[in-house]
C-alpha cells in the first residue's frame, strides 16, 4: 500500500486539517479504514484516533483508492462537528441499537 498526499489545507475554524489523498495497492483489495487511517497518521505525525475517514473510492480494476480526511486538533473539536455515522465508521462513537418495537396484539374475528 503506498499513501500519496494529494493536498493538504488548513481549517481554523473548526480546529481541522482537511486532506486528500491517494492510495495505490495494485494486486490487493482495497484497504480497509483502519489501516489507511494508520497510514495516514504515521504520515502525518498525528494521533490516528484524531483521523476522520470521510469518503474512500475505488475505481474498478485500478488498483487506485482516491479520499478524502478530516484531522482534528481535539477529540471533542471532532465529537462536535462531524456526523454520527462518520464517528460510527471511524470508531469514535458507538452504533445507537433501536429497540425492537412489541408485536401489535391481534383484533379478535367479529361475531355475526
């Protein structure tokens, strides 16, 4: 797997590093986001639980994963301005479970 940073820019505002990049791993299926965050923050000298996947794609028979990430300053700089499932993918936050709602009782048959 080689990493490649495509552009680097700096975003005060909301305490971020915005970064896309490239990854090439041609004869492989395409990385999973665990290690393409890891790469990524070796390269970056940051904290890899700081690194936010927003967006990963892959052209068919390429070889060639082009994405997008987000790198955050703090942990709650992150919590307060990404999206749920965003922190879900990446492992920030946890998957809320829905309860399953109680089966409707049946209507009894009207008698004639």
């Amino acid at each position: 797997m080689k990493l490649e940073i495509e552009s680097k820019k700096e975003n005060p505002l909301l305490e971020r590093t915005e970064v896309s990049f490239s990854v090439e791993h041609a004869g492989k299926p395409t990385p999973n986001r665990d290690e393409v965050r890891a790469a990524i923050a070796s390269a970056l000298s940051v904290q890899k639980e700081m690194v936010i996947i927003d967006h990963m794609d892959t052209e068919y028979g390429k070889g060639l994963s082009i994405g997008y990430v987000k790198i955050y300053k703090t942990q709650e700089a992150a919590m307060k301005g990404e999206k749920r499932h965003l922190l879900v993918r990446n492992k920030m936050a946890e998957k809320k479970v829905k309860a399953k709602a109680a089966p409707k009782a049946r209507a009894a048959p009207k008698a004639k």
